[in-house]
C-alpha cells in the first residue's frame, strides 16, 4: 500500500511537470519588412531560446511582407527549431508574413488582424509562374505540415483558386481573426504574450524579447540600399580623387573607410564570403592598372568595373537593392569627381584625359586685324547667291561678302559699298 502510494505520487508530480511547464519564455517580433535581416534575428532568437533551454519561444508577427526567399528561409528555422515555437499574429501577417505565420507549432491569433494577400510579386507586376509556382508550394506544404488545409493556403497567393463559400476565383484570399479561426487557419485567439503562455500551459519565469544589439542596429542602417549607395559612391569618389590629384589628401584613407564600413556591415548582418572581398579588390585594382599602366581603355578596365559591380551584387540581399546602390553611387561618384577636378589641382595623368589647353587673349592668342577698306568701290561677280551672305569675286579674288539685304543671284554685277570690320557689304551695280 505504501509503495503504491509513492508511486502514486510520484506520477502525478510527473504528470504536473509535463502539464505546466516553467522557464525563461523567449519572443522574437518580425514587424518589419522580412528581409534577410530578419532571417539573422530569427537564427539569433532560436540560438538564444535554446542555450537558455527555453520551453517556449513566441515568433510575434505584424509585418505587410517583404522577400520570398527570406521567408522561405525563416518558415525553415522555425519548423527546425529544437525550441517550441508558436506564433501569434499580432495585427497582421501579410504577404510574405502569412508563410512564416503558418510555420508555428501553434498559430495564435489577435481579434482584428488579418492574414493573406500572399501574391508573388516582381516590382509591381504578379511574378512569373515558375516563381508563383514555388511559392505556393511553400504555403500549401507549411500549411499541411502544421495540420491546416493547404488549399486555402494555397488561396491567399494564387487568385485562380476559387473556393466554394470562402473565395472566388480572380481574387486573392485574405482572412480576418474570426473566419481563420472558424476555417481552422489559426489555432486560438489571444491578444497578448501572456495570453499565448496560458494556453501553452507554459509558466513563464521570466520573459525575454530578443532584440538587435547597437552593433546590429548600425549594420542595419548601413545595409540599407540608400545608404549602401552613398558609402561605395563616397569609396570610389574618394579613390579616384586621390589618384588623380596631386599630393596627398587623405581621401584615399576616407575612401578605403567607406568600403570598409560598407563590408563590415554586410558581413555582421550576414554571412558574404570572402568572394565577394577578393572580387572587389580585384576590380579596384585593375581600374589602377588600367589608369596608370595599361594604355587606353579596354579589358582591363571593363574586367574593373564587372568584378567590382559583381561584388556589390554578391553582397546586397537583393538584385533590386544592388541596382538602387549602384545607381546611387554612379551618380554621386561622377558628381564628386567633377567638383574635385574643377577645384582641385591634378596630376598630369587626367590632363591626358582631357583637353585643357584654351586659345584666349589671356593666353596670347589673338586673331590678326586685315584692313578690308580698300575694297570700297571696287566691283565684282557674285560667285554664289547672296541670301544676303554669299562669297565675290574681286580682283580675281574670293572674299566674303553681305548684301544690304537683298537676294542677288549668281554672276550678278555688285560694287563694295562699305566695310564694318570683317563684315563687307555690297550692292548691285546698274
């Protein structure tokens, strides 16, 4: 009887354990746009929920979408997480949003948000079928794989699904609170963290919200293709300067600052490889060859140009931000450079590039003074048709002449009547 009583017990405190579990609860907000910064703070949350041994970690989504491949990525950290993971829906989960909601072991939902309107999209045209493709496959496989209908899923990003009584075909589903609840979309309603810990049955000890540090914050600023385009414009600008100006200015070490802090912030924020670094030298070095050793412009320079425009391609988190930062920089570096050469002194090399020398009085050069006024009088032919300038002939001579206004053809008798400088104005004779 004793034995059964311990034994008794001895269940019941295991059974408590399994019911209400206790720790550290971990979130994590994607309220921006999902990017492949957000996929470092996803990896960054999971890692840190996990070394704290975690029983729970909460995805908070309130994000109008962003990148498929950056959603497609972060749906696979969730789903592979050794943490539990939920999500909760806070407000809304659109377009790429809706793929990551869905991943969650549990989908929590709050009253008034919304989730769908996950079209593929390529700039403000629907994206190819090839893409639209895969994309859905993403959704209706999450969807399935987390006990939800895929077909649905499926619906809120390809409006040529139609579902009875939910959507019609040539539209594109998008679910409030109420009606993903009633379609099984979402699991439970909750409006706030601790709402979603209840119903985990999770007792959070304490709650963490994972958060980007100052040194992520600066990397993010630094990614963004606006400032990513200011800081290679500022690089190639002050390089250049520093090549083609005599002395030393010191633009050299500010340009090298500003690829330096361009690479760096890449690299904190993601993992770019040392191609991209190599491919980038590369190209800076052979516009130096093609500069000073390599006469003319050619491969060298153009091989230049392709690794350092590859490099930027290789390290910008989408094709589209690449082509905004070297947009950017194409414009500022050509607006740096002819400030620098109209006031600074340079080197002999760029005066081979230009053409420099001016013909002005100032530098001696002037046109010499013919006194034309002992042509008054004198008569001529009209060698061509004065409408009213045309070239006489006088004295055997071929000389430039003005009518007073007259159209006078050719062969036709004129006499000097008056000269103005260079200008000699006939008339016709009787």
């Amino acid at each position: 009887m004793l034995l059964f009583s311990i034994c008794l017990a001895l269940a019941l405190s295991f059974g408590a354990g399994i019911a209400a579990a206790e720790g550290p609860v971990y979130v994590v907000t994607l309220n921006d746009t999902i990017d492949f910064a957000a996929e470092d703070l996803m990896a960054k949350a999971i890692q840190e929920a996990n070394a704290a041994l975690s029983p729970l970690l909460i995805v908070e989504v309130d994000t109008y979408g962003g990148y498929i491949a950056s959603a497609i990525n972060i749906k696979d950290l969730i789903l592979s997480s050794p943490v539990p993971t939920v999500t909760f829906v806070n407000k809304k989960a659109i377009s790429a949003g809706s793929l990551i909601a869905l991943a969650g072991e549990e989908l929590f939902i709050s009253k008034g948000s919304t989730r769908g309107a996950a079209e593929a999209r390529a700039g403000e045209q629907k994206a190819d079928e090839k893409v639209t493709s895969v994309w859905v496959s993403e959704l209706t496989a999450t969807a399935a794989a987390r006990g939800k209908d895929g077909n649905i899923a499926a619906a809120m990003a390809d409006s040529d699904i139609a579902i009875e009584g939910i959507v019609e075909k040539g539209k594109l589903l998008t679910l409030t609170d109420e009606t993903a609840l009633s379609l099984g979309m979402a699991d439970a309603a909750a409006n706030d963290v601790p709402e979603v810990c209840a119903a985990m049955e999770v007792t959070p000890t304490n709650t963490v919200t994972v958060e980007r540090n100052f040194l992520e914050q600066f990397s993010l600023w630094i990614t963004h293709p606006v400032v990513s385009g200011i800081l290679i414009a500022i690089g190639l600008a002050a390089l250049i300067i520093e090549l083609l100006t005599a002395g030393f200015s010191g633009l050299g070490i500010v340009g090298l600052c500003a690829f330096v802090l361009y690479f760096a912030g890449h690299m904190v924020l993601t993992s770019i490889g040392w191609v991209a670094l190599v491919l980038f030298s590369l190209g800076i070095l052979l516009i130096i060859l093609e500069a000073f050793v390599v006469p003319g412009f050619g491969i060298t320079g153009i091989a230049g140009i392709v690794g350092i425009v590859g490099s930027i391609f290789l390290v910008a988190p989408t094709p589209q931000a690449a082509i905004v930062s070297i947009l950017i920089a194409i414009v500022l570096t050509i607006a740096f450079v002819a400030l620098s050469v109209k006031h600074m002194k340079t080197r002999k090399i760029w005066k081979k590039l230009i053409l420099s020398h001016r013909t002005d009085t100032e530098s001696g050069y002037t046109v010499p003074y013919v006194d034309k006024t002992a042509l008054i009088g004198k008569e001529g032919l009209t060698l061509t048709a004065l409408r009213p300038a045309g070239a006489v002939e006088i004295d055997g001579e071929r000389i430039d002449v003005v009518t007073e206004g007259d159209f006078l053809s050719p062969r036709t008798p004129v006499r000097v009547i008056g000269v103005e400088g260079t200008r000699i104005v006939v008339r016709a004779t009787e």
